[in-house]
C-alpha cells in the first residue's frame, strides 16, 4: 500500500485494473475537465465497475492523486549522475517536461483546488503527492551531501522551497512553461559553485 492508498478490505487489486483507471481518470480530467470528472466515467472508460473504483479510492480526487503521484515516479528520475549539478538538471528537466504533457497542469491545479476545499483530502494531498515530491528531491540532496556537492550554506528545505515555489507558482498563477532557461537559473542559483 503506498501513501496515497486508503486502507482497504477485501480482494486484493488488479495492478492491470489500476493502471487502467488511473489513466481514465487522468484521460477524461484532460478531455473533459475535473468538475465533469464522475466515478461513473471513470469507471466506464476503464472497463471496471464503479464498485471497484470505490473500493479503492473515496473520492474521484483521490484518484486523480493517485494517477499524478504514478506519473511523477515514473517520469521524474532521481538517478545518480555524479554530481549535485547534473542531479539537479535532471531532475529540474524531467519535472518541467511532465508538466508540459497535456492535461498534466490541468490536473495539478485540480487537485490543489480541491485540497483547499476538503481538509481530508488535503492531508491526503500533502502526504500522497507534495511531501513525496519533496522526499525525491531531498534524496538527490543527500545523495549530494554524502558526496560532498551540495550547497553548503543553503538547507534542504529551502532549496525544496525553491524547486517547487517556482512549479507551483508557474502551475497555479500562470500560463508560462517551464524551460531550459528556467533549469538554467534554478541550477545557478542552486548551485553557485
């Protein structure tokens, strides 16, 4: 079970059942938009009874978690490149390129709606999605710290702050992507050395 998993009884789940609606929650919140987002859609378009989605999830937003936290982990790599520089370009390069994947800022802005509407579903958020993101980021600092590379003078969390200021400050207040000219500064500002 992972952190953005509710507990649950009963059958164990189909991994092919989840992926397929993971992917037809995030399809019809980038074709049709959150507020026309049913458990009945997803279900349907995933081939599943709606039964099975609720089994799994409580709420279409937590679904929604689900499928960005899975997009996150499989396109953002926090791999060992050598150094905290080339770690931090990566990682700057693959988060900006996943958000640039249509319906991925839509449904970024969808869900932090959301966890400003529902205090449950907040702490679901936070947990599930926001301090996940952050923990891939402190693994590439820690890693960078054993080395010996990292910004001496400069905390963890404030470099997390950072990274994820200028994302969610890009995602929620702007229309302006996120480039190779934005990995640039971040990196110089990161790393000054």
């Amino acid at each position: 079970m992972t952190a953005t998993e509710p507990a649950r009884r009963g059958p164990k789940r189909s991994e092919q059942s989840r992926r397929a609606i993971l992917t037809a929650a995030f399809e019809l919140t980038r074709d049709e938009g959150y507020r026309n987002l049913t458990i009945e859609g997803i279900a349907s378009r995933a081939g599943v009874g709606k039964q099975t989605v609720y089994r799994w999830w409580p709420t279409k937003a937590d679904v929604l978690l689900e499928a960005g936290a899975t997009k996150a982990e499989l396109h953002v790599s926090v791999a060992d490149r050598g150094s905290w520089r080339a770690d931090l370009e990566q990682f700057l390069r693959d988060s900006f390129a996943l958000l640039a994947h249509p319906g991925l800022v839509a449904m970024m802005r969808s869900l932090m709606a959301e966890a400003q509407l529902d205090p449950d579903f907040a702490a679901r958020f936070r947990e599930g999605f926001l301090e996940r993101r952050r923990a891939a980021l402190v693994e590439v600092l820690e890693r960078a710290r054993a080395r010996g590379d990292a910004p001496a003078r400069m905390p963890d969390d404030l470099i997390a702050d950072l990274v994820f200021g200028t994302i969610w400050y890009r995602v929620l207040a702007t229309d302006r992507p996120l480039g190779e000219s934005e990995v640039a500064l971040l990196c110089d500002l990161l790393d000054p050395a």
